[in-house]
C-alpha cells in the first residue's frame, strides 16, 4: 500500500511544469529556521528527491528593494556554495602526496560551513548587516585566492589533482563575485547590472555544460553531445553579449531543464556518469540563482 503511494506520489511530481517544481516547498529544517526568522526572503527547492533531500535556494522576496534582504539570501546561497567547493576539492585530492591541499580543502570547508550557519541565524537588520558582509569577504579572499594559486599549480604540472585548472578558475570567478555583491550591497545599492549579470552567467552556465559533458560516461553519446551543445551556446552569448536579456534568460532556463533531468537521471542510475549527486545538485542551484539574478537586472 505504501508502496503503491510512493508510486503515485512519483508519478504526480513528474507531471509538474519545471517552473511548478521549484516552487514546490523542499526546505530543510535549518531553511525553514531561516524563513521564520526572515519573512522577506524565499526558498525555493524542489521536493523530495529519490534519495533525500535537494537542497533549497534561497533568494531575496521578489521585489524587494532592502539590502538587507539580499545580504541574507547572498550570504545563505553563496556561502553553502564555497563550502562545498571545498567539499568538491577534498573529494578530488585522493592520496597521501595530496594530503596538505586536501586539509587546506577542508579546513576551508568548516569555515564556510560555520559561517553558513551563522547566515542563517544571524539577527540581520540595518545596523548590522553590513558588518556581517564585512565578515564574509574577509572570508573569501584567501579562499579565492587558494583556488587562482592551485588553478596555476595544476596548469602547471606543479599540483596532480583530479581537479581541472577550469574548475578552480570556474569556482573562484563565483567566490569573486560573491564578495563584490556584498559589498554592493553593503553600500546599499542591490541593483543588478544587466550586461554584467549576463557576462558572468553565461560564462559560468557554459562551463558548467562543459563539464558535464567531460564527467558523463563515454557511452552517454547522445547527453554528451547535448552538454557540448550547451556549452557553446553558452560560450558565443557570452562572447557576443546582446542588447536584450532575454536570449541569455532563455538558454538559462532551457539548461535548468537540463540539469533537472540530468540530476533526476543521476541520482536513479539512469544516466552513466562520474557525477556526484551533490554536484549535479549544486550546478542546479546555481541555475536558479542565474534566472533570478536575470531576471532582476535592468
């Protein structure tokens, strides 16, 4: 009986629209804190996956015009991010000749995961809010700095991880900005740049697809040639940037279909790959953090 529910329950997720889907509630406890405590942001997730929980992504309300509200959506989304580049890192530094940049890797890791929490029970208000942000970018300097240095050693030879040169880049273009939108908004302003926004997702969306297309199964023909697809229609937005958004908005939420499916795939062995669950849930994240931030750029 139980068992035939679960099937039905199944069934109707998979008939929802993706735009119903990340609208449905799949906050976790410490989300749900987080929304009590601060009615003007909102989380967004995905449900129940097939074998737990997808993380929920946390933005600011829309319309709202308070840097406060973004500080703490910012700091909840991006922090969870950092800390799992870490997670990532550690993952992808196996053996003992790794073992100083794997601590490194994880001594980062429990800082952002600290400061993750932090973020999500801090009293955030006028008065202080700017000083928290303060916190956090003082946080992710050496953090980014950590990945631009290692992104040379493994250029070079000089390091032997499993992680590409690309994806310290990839991981320490995010952390950079990250801190550039704290101090904006730390200043007040919580305007989001349209040719700016643009830029920096389209070329952290077709890397994303890159690396999809890398961590598949060789025998995954057909998704492999997608993600490439992807990849390079993300790579000429970005190097011809429109006058309109909405092309760039487009592609986005065409690769959250992607990434929904692919995901779901993962997580079910339907689709060979490399790919931890975590990371393909992380890259979804970030979709949903494109589409909002497009969205509100002007």
């Amino acid at each position: 009986m139980n068992e035939q529910k679960g099937q039905n329950n199944n069934e109707q997720t998979s008939n929802l629209s993706r735009r119903e889907l990340i609208k449905v509630g799949g906050a976790t406890l410490i989300g749900a804190a987080l929304v009590g405590s601060y009615p003007h942001v909102s989380i967004y997730g995905q449900g129940k996956s097939i074998d737990g929980e997808m993380k929920p992504v946390v933005l600011p309300t829309p319309g709202s015009r308070d840097p406060v509200d973004f500080s703490i959506a910012e700091n909840a989304f991006w922090n969870e991010q950092l800390m799992e580049h870490a997670v990532f890192f550690v993952m992808l530094m196996p053996g003992p000749e790794l073992a100083d940049e794997r601590r490194e890797a994880e001594r980062f890791q429990q800082n952002f995961a600290s400061q993750l929490a932090k973020s999500k029970t801090a009293k955030l208000d006028k008065t202080n809010y700017a000083a928290f942000n303060r916190s956090t970018i003082e946080m992710i300097k050496p953090f980014a700095d950590w990945k631009r240095k290692d992104s040379e050693l493994q250029a070079s030879g000089k390091l032997r991880s499993l992680t590409w040169s690309t994806f310290f880049d990839h991981t320490a273009l995010e952390a950079e900005r990250f801190g550039r939108r704290l101090e904006q908004f730390s200043r007040g302003d919580i305007s989001t740049d349209m040719r700016e926004a643009a830029g920096f997702w389209t070329q952290i969306m077709g890397e994303h697809a890159d690396f999809i297309a890398h961590l598949l199964d060789p025998a995954e023909r057909d998704l492999i040639m997608k993600a490439m697809k992807t990849g390079d229609a993300f790579h000429k937005l970005h190097d011809n940037l429109p006058g309109s958004k909405n092309p760039v908005e487009k592609a986005v939420d065409e690769i959250i279909d992607f990434k929904v499916a692919a995901e779901k795939g993962i997580q079910t062995g339907k689709i060979k790959s490399i790919i931890h669950p975590a990371l393909a849930d992380h890259v979804r994240r970030e979709a949903l953090k494109a589409a909002d931030d497009l969205k509100r750029a002007a």
